[in-house]
C-alpha cells in the first residue's frame, strides 16, 4: 500500500479509536446513572413486599424513562437509530401496577437497565483505563525516580518499578496498552451498546402496530407533498415563465407599434422581447428538471447515475446494474435520493472516497451510497435525508443509514418497483 494510503488509513484508525472512547466516556456516564436507578429499582421492589413500594413505582418508572432515553439519544448520535414514544402512566398506585405488569416497554427497558448498569458499567470503565494506563506506562522512565517505591508501579499497581530495566519494560507495557487503545475503542463501544441495540427498540409487536400508522401517516405525507408540489410549480410558472411571456407579448406589441414611425426602437424593442423569451425557456426547463431530469429520459438511470458521480467534488464510483426500466416516478425518486446523498457527502463527511450503487433485486431497486468519511449522519427532520426518506416513503420504500461514528456511512434506499 502507497505511504499516503497507509497514513490515510492510520489517521482513520486513530481517529475511529478517539470518537469511540468519546462515546464510550458518555456511555460510562449513562450506565452510572443506570446503575443509581437499578439500585432504586431494587429497593422498591423489596418495599413492594410490604406494600409500601407500589406507591413508588410511578415515580420510579418516572426516573428509569429519562435515563433510557438518555442512551437511545446515544445511540441514535452513534449511528444506531433507536426512538420510542411512551404511554402516559395511569393515575392510582393500582392502575399503575396494572399497567407495569403487562406493558413489554417498562418490561424492555428494566432488562436493558439491569444489563446496562453492570456489563456497560465495566466495559466503560475498561476503556477509561486504557489510555490512562498508556500514558503511565510510556511516561513512567521519566518520573519513577521522583516518587517513592510504592507510587512507581504499573498495571494498576500490581507491578513496581524500582529499577531502569523495569522502568524500560513498563515503557514497552505502556506501549502495548497504547496499541489496545487505538484498537479495542470501537469493539468496547459496540459491546457497551449491545444491550440497548437488543432492548430499547420497541417491542416487535409494537412495531407492526407502529408501521400500520407509520404506513397511513405516509400516505397522507405523500398527499401532502404532492399537493406542495403542484403549489410550488405553479408558483414557478406564474411568477417566472409566464410574467416573461407576458412581457414578451407586451413588446412584440409596442415593437409593431413602432416599425412605422422608428425602425431602430422596434429593433431594440425586439431584442428586448428576444431576451424575455430565451428567460422564460431557461425558467421552463428548470422547473422541467424539478420535475423528471431529462438526463433519465435520454439516458436512463446509468446515465444520470453516471453524470451525478461525476459532478461529485468527492472522487465517487458508481455502479449502476438495472436490467430493465422501472417505472418513470422510481426512477425519478432513485435520481433524486443519489443526488441528496451526495451532496450529503460533499458538505458533511470529509469523505476521500464515495461509492454508488443502483441495483434491481427482484422487484426492488436499491440505491445504495457509501463514503469513508467521519459519520455521525443522523436522521433530523428537514434535513437532506429527511427528503429522501419521504420521497422513498411515498413509494412505500425504505431508508436505512448506518453512519457510526468515525465512519463508514452508509445509505440504503430500497423502492418497490414493479415484476
């Protein structure tokens, strides 16, 4: 590998290692306020025993909601998208005993807490010591000699130093703890967030419910967006191309006025009127373009894919593999999904690289747009991926972004097409 791809690929590495240690830090905050509520969890399930307890499940349930939201916002902020929307606690200690023995959600979030607050706790732990551990280790020739015999160790003082030889072998120490930083960060990150990728999703079941009106709620967006739409072309006729064509009858008008009397103003007047005409073609053409690219009509997808890539200041390659024409509204939302995409690239990832690819699978063409950037994308509303999810929704497709922190990102948009 050329020595520039390889300082590349070590500054990636680096990199990777730092912004997983960032999260593993605040992970290790979450899972110590995770274990402070277990404890409380605990102790109301033994006053539960004596009945005193079931006055405190409310407020307790009160305490252990934030906190579970507090780690979905990091995990979605990681690259895992993860929400959830609670139901409002019913009022009386019974109704909300009632309600805590059947509802899968408190069921979820106690098991990930319990999980949460012992292996994410240690796990945590385990990476802050890493880099401290490092640091010592490698500084250590420079300070053993200034602090007593029982402050000169290593290994969390398992090991004393008492002499060069061992002052140079806890450098060596030091610097395999220095590799374990740069190279456990992200396997510690994706152990610490297992259980919260496992347990604070909803329920499967409360997911099909959720889709149900995910689905109804799509189709009047859908609606919506297509009445927006027709609003924002007719704005752009009346206010552009037709004002132009007005302009341009009212001149060639005053130009036959004057042919008589002043040849030269009728030119000038005509030219005036030329001038409007070519706007009000330009205007058309651009509101043609918002709506169906020509470039899909004279080049199908390979085409326009093609030319997007190549208008990338991010170098891309893209592939594009489509047997055959899907319908022209696919087509247009597969286009517009790969040109948000990567313009999402060149503003956001500092990306040396991207990648395209548009394939049909079976009945399903996917677009999917990868870049070896700094991730971190999230799902925000109004935001480029936004549009996308909602022209992919609007066909009853799918976005799936997958950007972990330190990269890569990938995003996956699949469109039902048609046999």
């Amino acid at each position: 590998m050329p020595r520039p791809a390889l300082l590349d690929e070590a500054r990636r590495v680096v990199r990777r290692a730092l912004v997983s240690l960032k999260w593993l830090l605040a992970g290790t905050g979450t899972a110590l306020l995770a274990f402070g509520v277990l404890a409380l969890v605990v102790l109301v399930a033994l006053l539960c025993l004596i009945g005193v307890g079931l006055l405190l499940i409310g407020p307790t349930l009160s305490v252990v909601r934030p906190v579970a939201q507090l780690e979905r916002r990091r995990l979605r902020a990681i690259g895992h998208p993860v929400d959830m929307t609670y139901d409002r606690l019913p009022r009386g200690a019974m109704a909300v005993w009632r309600y805590v023995r059947t509802d899968e959600t408190t069921r979820r979030d106690l098991w990930w807490l319990g999980a949460h607050a012992t292996v994410g706790l240690v796990v945590g732990l385990f990476a802050i010591q890493l880099p401290l551990s490092a640091v010592q280790g490698i500084t250590i020739p420079v300070w053993w000699q200034a602090v007593s015999a029982d402050d000169a160790t290593v290994l969390n003082g398992f090991v004393h130093i008492s002499s060069w030889p061992g002052a140079w072998m806890a450098l060596v120490i030091g610097l395999v703890w220095l590799v374990l930083t740069v190279a456990l960060p992200p396997v510690l990150l994706r152990a610490q967030t297992a259980a919260g990728r496992r347990w604070l999703p909803p329920h499967p079941d409360l997911d099909l419910s959720e889709r149900v009106a995910q689905l109804t709620a799509t189709r009047a967006a859908a609606l919506d967006a297509h009445a927006v739409e027709l609003r924002r072309i007719e704005r752009a006729l009346h206010d552009g191309a037709q004002n132009r064509l007005v302009t341009v009858a009212v001149l060639t008008g005053a130009a036959r006025q004057a042919m008589a009397r002043d040849p030269a103003e009728a030119e000038a007047i005509l030219e005036r009127a030329q001038t409007s005409a070519e706007t009000a073609l330009a205007e058309l053409r651009s509101v043609v373009r918002s709506i169906l690219p020509p470039v899909l009509e004279r080049s199908g997808l390979p085409g326009a894919v093609s030319a997007l890539a190549a208008q990338c200041p991010v170098p891309t390659r893209a592939t594009v593999d489509v047997s055959q024409r899907c319908p022209a509204a696919v087509e247009a939302s597969a286009y517009f999904a790969v040109a948000e995409g990567l313009t999402n690239v060149a503003r956001h990832s500092k990306a040396d690289r991207a990648t395209v690819l548009v394939e049909r699978r079976g009945s399903v063409l996917v677009v999917r747009i990868e870049d070896d950037g700094v991730g971190g994308a999230v799902l925000q509303q109004d935001s480029g991926l936004s549009g996308i999810q909602r022209r992919a929704e609007a066909h009853d497709g799918t976005l799936r972004v997958s950007s972990p922190v330190g990269g890569p990102t990938v995003v996956e948009v699949s469109l039902p097409c048609g046999s």
